[in-house]
C-alpha cells in the first residue's frame, strides 16, 4: 500500500506529539545504540512534554520537528535544536533522525534530512548545523556525508547499552555542516 503513496515532508504541530512520541518510543526501544535517550526514561514522558520541541514560539528560527507522512501514517521525523545563548546562537544540531524500519531504503531519511537544511538555511544568523551519529552505522554517514556534512571527530565508547549481563559500547561520530 505504502510502496507507491507519496512522502510528505511537513513541521510537526502539537496535534501530531502523541504519533511523534509513538515513533520516538520505538526507535529508542529498536536501536539503543542510536540515541542517547533512554528508552525506559524517556517512555513515562506525556507527549506534551516535547512541545518546545516544535519551535513555533522561537522567533529566530533554527528550532523545529520534521515529520515524512505516508497517508496518516508518521513514519520518520528529524529534529533542529537550536542553541539560544547569544554567542553560540549561530548553532544548531540536527537530533533524532528516525525512519521506521518497513520503510527503510526508500529515501525518506534523505529527504528529511535535505528539508531539515532548507529549513535550517531560512533561520535568521544560523551559521553551522553539527550532529552525532553512531559511527558503525556507515549507511547513515554516507548520507549525512552525500548532504553535506564533514566529520570532525570521534568520540569512543560515547554509547553504553546493557543488554541483561552484556555491556555494548558504540562510538559516536562528530558531523558538521556549514550552512
């Protein structure tokens, strides 16, 4: 049903949080290795909680939540946080990236990653856009890598898992784009 529907690629408004932290929930769950957030912390938050999140009332720009909606589907979302202190306003990291598993391949990632940049462009004095992504994960640096952005380090051991008795560690690679 799916493979044909057309992606769209749209801000999240606060009526849309309860499907965003369904997504949310399953992707920590899925690939703990991923995020930074912890599945079991993260599951007792209301979806209102992530309200700011959107950044509707940020006037500068530079924060918002992407969705990709196949139908009343939500099946990937990208988050923007921009920083808000004056000296280090002219960032923003690029957080949260996930595509549902049964539509993985499709280059729905891609795309909310190339909107995720258009709309980081139109904020007002946004200068550098930098992310973390799980350097074993070598198909999403490539495209971090096709859209633009450089590594310029790496952090070891930057994700622990525990999995009953066994411990994982994952590095994490430092992206940047300049805008």
């Amino acid at each position: 049903m799916f493979e044909s529907a057309p992606v769209q690629i749209r801000r999240l408004q606060p009526e849309h949080l309860s499907a965003y932290k369904t997504l949310r929930d399953e992707g920590l769950e899925r690939h703990p290795e991923s995020f930074t957030s912890d599945p079991r912390t993260e599951r007792v938050r209301s979806p209102e909680s992530y309200l700011g999140r959107l950044g509707w009332s940020e006037p500068m720009g530079g924060t918002f939540l992407l969705g990709a909606w196949l139908g009343d589907e939500l099946a990937g979302t990208v988050a923007c946080e921009r920083e808000l202190m004056p000296k280090v306003r002219h960032r923003a990291s690029i957080v949260g990236m996930y595509v549902r598993e049964k539509h993985t391949r499709r280059g729905i990632g891609r795309q909310l990653l190339a909107a995720g940049i258009e709309l980081a462009r139109q904020a007002e004095g946004l200068e550098i856009l930098t992310l973390t992504v799980t350097a074993a994960s070598e198909r999403t640096v490539r495209m971090y890598e096709r859209a633009g952005f450089r590594m310029y380090g790496l952090l070891p051991r930057a994700i622990r898992v525990e999995t009953g008795t066994r411990t994982q560690y994952f590095d994490k690679a430092y992206m940047l784009l300049e805008l």
